[in-house]
C-alpha cells in the first residue's frame, strides 16, 4: 500500500488500540486516523493524548453495535481500512459476565462487517481498494500440555473461556465475510501483550500496581500456568506487517516465542520493583506504602488465590508463517520490555491511579452521554 489510507481504528482508547494509533501515526503521517470506541470501564481517553492535536485524526464515541453511526463514519469519513480492535477482552469478567463479550465481539464484529460489505462491496462510494483487519487472540486454540507444540494456523479452534469462544466466533465471521462476499480481510492471532496503557486488571499492570501500593500480589491457583508475552510495539509491528504484506484471506499467528509461568514472572517483577529501589532513593518517597520502601521485598506480597475457572494451563504461539512469509520478528526480549513497562509505570503514577480511583471517567461523563 503506497497511497495514503483513511483508516478506522475500532477501540482505539483500549490498551493494544492505544498503542497501534500511535505507532501508526508514527509510521504513516499521511494516513487519516478515524478512532471509533464506546469508551467503556476499559476505554480511556488520556492513552490517546500523544495523538489528539495530530492534523488528520479524528475520535468518534461511538459503539460498533450501533449500525446507523457505522454507516455515516464510514460513509462521512470515506473509510478504506479498519483495524479492528474494539472487543471485551478480560477473560475473568466473561466467566462472571459473558453476555457483553457476545454482544461486542460477536455480533458487534458482524455489524461492524456487514457496515464494511455496504460501502465496500455493494455501493457506489466502494473505494478502489479495501481491507478489514481484524485483531484475535492466541486463546481460541484452547489450551497445551507441557509437551504440545506451539499453536500454528492450523491447530483446530477449542475455545474454553466466554471470552475466547467470543473471539473464535468472529474469526470465523470474518473468514466467513471473505469467502462468501469477497471482503479482503487478513486476520492475526496475538499471544499475551504487556506494555504502557494497559489496564490493571490483567497480570503484569495489576501485580505492579499492587505491588507499589503494597497489596497483595494475587496468583491465581498455583502459578504454574504459561503465557507467551509480547511487549504491544511488537504486536502492533506485527499487525502492520500483515496489513501490508500477508495474504488476503490469510490469518497470522503473532507471538514472543517467550514462555513464561506465571509465578515466574511475578517473582521477577517483584525482584525489579526491589532493584528499581535500591538505585533511587526517590521511589520510596513516592510509593510509601510498597514493601520495598522499608526494605522489605516485594515478594512478601505474593498470595496464593482460588483458581480461575478452566483456567488455561499454557499458550505458546508459533509464529514461523510471520516470520518466513512476513519477517516479522519481536525486537524486544523480556528482560527489556519488562523494564521499559516498569519504567512507564513509575513514570504514569497519575495515569493508574486515576484508573485506579475511578476518576478517568469524569472527563467521559462530561463530556458524553452516557450509553454511546
Ligand atoms: P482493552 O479491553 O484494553 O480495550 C478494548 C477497547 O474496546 C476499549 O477502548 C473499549 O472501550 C472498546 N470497546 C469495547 N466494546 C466496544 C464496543 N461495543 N464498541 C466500541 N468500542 C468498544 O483490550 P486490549 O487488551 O487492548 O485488546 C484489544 C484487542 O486485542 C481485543 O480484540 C483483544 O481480543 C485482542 N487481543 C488482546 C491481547 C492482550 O493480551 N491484551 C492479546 C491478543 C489479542
Ligand atoms: O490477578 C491475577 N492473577 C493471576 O494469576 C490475574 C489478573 C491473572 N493471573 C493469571 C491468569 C493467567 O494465567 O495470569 C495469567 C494472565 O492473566 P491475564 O492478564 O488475565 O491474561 P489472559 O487471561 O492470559 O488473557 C490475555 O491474553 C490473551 C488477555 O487478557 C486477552 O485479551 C488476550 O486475548
């Protein structure tokens, strides 16, 4: 793709949408940015404050359920691309609460489909050329044992939590969109990502937070479970790389080939909170309340919690179709990305403690309507 796009980002106040607006903005100044999100509990505005006086940039509050306003933004905004994110994406509120996983990532995934074959595939504004990317997870493949090999494209689908049967069925969705209306559309399946701006309900941005605020560090059943982490550049590389050069139709495994238990990663998040201490002085002022402050370890925080229900015991993506058909490769190792996480967080107390407290959404009710 040379010529400038008019691209749709759907949850782009999410954590990965955050980050891929502005890698994009970084990489493709030409482009048009059209943010659509509905800002719920996980959409925040202030991850998007690097981007909000770019010419050329646009934030719509707006719900991919609502058809009538998918049809004017497209239509309005002469859209050609969306990168579709917007999704519920935490697997522990789908286990208390799974309708709002199949109503945004199911059937919202279809309205936002059925909205890209009006203007694209049956009116007179089609553009000359189009492309839906849609942004799935490593969890539809179910779950390892110790001796599996990783997921590639082919292992057959076996969601087992709301969430990942919610993500499986709008990978089929958009498969089933390209095969029967002709819609190009690339899809990439995602391992575990960590970095700036994500939500502290999932493990790395929680344990840290806690871990600073001194509470405890909750490890679910006996921390021997196993993700394949991602620092989110990486994945937003990745997503990039497809968009531009995989197959039409075609759907990528996106991974770190970076298998961590998850016991393990706390013990090391909790071993860089005690050293990132020990060099400044400072922090102990700031973060009164974390163990580390006192000279005690971090570690004494951990806690052995119930189980997740089917908690999945490991995920491990093989990435080689990326890599061969793509060169796609992660530039960041663990040990770096970590830090350069850690660091965000001790740099954005202002940024979590507002998720934490609630106060990010002030701005929203403001200055929204509530129910967007
Ligand atoms: P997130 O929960 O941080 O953000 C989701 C965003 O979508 C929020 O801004 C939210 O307001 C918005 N949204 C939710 N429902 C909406 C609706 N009905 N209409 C419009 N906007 C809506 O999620 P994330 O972690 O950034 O994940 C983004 C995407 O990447 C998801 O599709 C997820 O399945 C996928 N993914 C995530 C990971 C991960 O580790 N976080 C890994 C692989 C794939
Ligand atoms: O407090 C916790 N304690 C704990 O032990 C939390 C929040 C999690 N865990 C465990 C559960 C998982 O084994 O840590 C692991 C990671 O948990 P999450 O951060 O909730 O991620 P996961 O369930 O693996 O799903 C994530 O990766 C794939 C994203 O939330 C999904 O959106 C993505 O598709």
């Amino acid at each position: 793709m040379t010529t400038a796009r008019r691209v749709l980002v759907t949850g782009g106040a999410g954590f990965i949408g955050a980050n891929f607006v502005r890698y994009w903005s970084d990489h493709y100044p030409d482009d048009r940015l059209v943010v659509l999100d509905a800002l719920t509990y996980a959409g925040n505005l202030a991850n998007l404050a690097s981007v909000s006086d770019r010419g050329n940039y646009k934030f719509v509050h707006g719900n991919i359920l609502d058809e009538a306003m998918l049809d004017d933004v497209m239509r309005q905004q002469q859209i050609d691309t969306i990168v579709h994110f917007a999704a519920e994406s935490h697997v522990d509120r789908s286990i208390h609460e799974p309708d709002a996983f199949i109503q945004t990532n199911v059937v919202g995934t279809n309205k936002l489909l059925m909205a890209a074959r009006r203007l694209w595939l049956d009116s007179d504004a089609a553009p000359e050329t189009h492309l839906f990317h849609h942004v799935s997870t490593d969890e539809v493949y179910g779950t390892l044992g110790a001796d599996d090999p990783p997921f590639t494209e082919h292992t057959t689908y076996a969601p087992n939590s709301p969430y990942a049967a919610s993500k499986a069925a709008s990978d089929h969705l958009v498969r089933s969109y390209h095969h029967t209306f002709g819609l190009q559309v690339t899809t990439s399946n995602c391992s575990n990502n960590y970095g700036p701006f994500q939500f502290p309900e999932k493990l790395i941005p929680l344990m840290i937070v806690n871990a600073l605020t001194g509470k405890p560090l909750p490890v679910y059943g006996d921390g021997s479970n196993i993700r394949d982490w991602l620092y989110v550049e990486d994945h937003c590389r990745g997503i990039d790389l497809v968009m531009n050069k995989g197959q039409v139709g075609g759907t990528y495994n996106i991974g770190g080939n970076n298998e961590w238990r998850n016991i393990d990663i706390v013990n090391q998040l909790c071993v860089s909170i005690d050293a990132a201490f020990s060099r400044d002085d400072r922090l102990a002022g700031q973060f009164p309340d974390a163990p580390a402050a006192s000279g005690r370890k971090t570690e004494s925080l951990i806690t052995f919690v119930k189980d997740r229900l089917g908690h999945d015991w490991r995920y491990a993506i093989d990435a080689t179709l990326a890599q061969s058909e793509l060169g796609y490769n992660p530039k960041e190792d663990f040990a770096s990305g970590f830090q350069l996480t850690l660091n965000w967080m001790l740099q954005n107390e202002n940024w979590w403690r507002a998720v934490m407290d609630g106060s990010y959404r002030d701005w929203i009710s403001k200055n929204y309507s509530a129910g967007a």
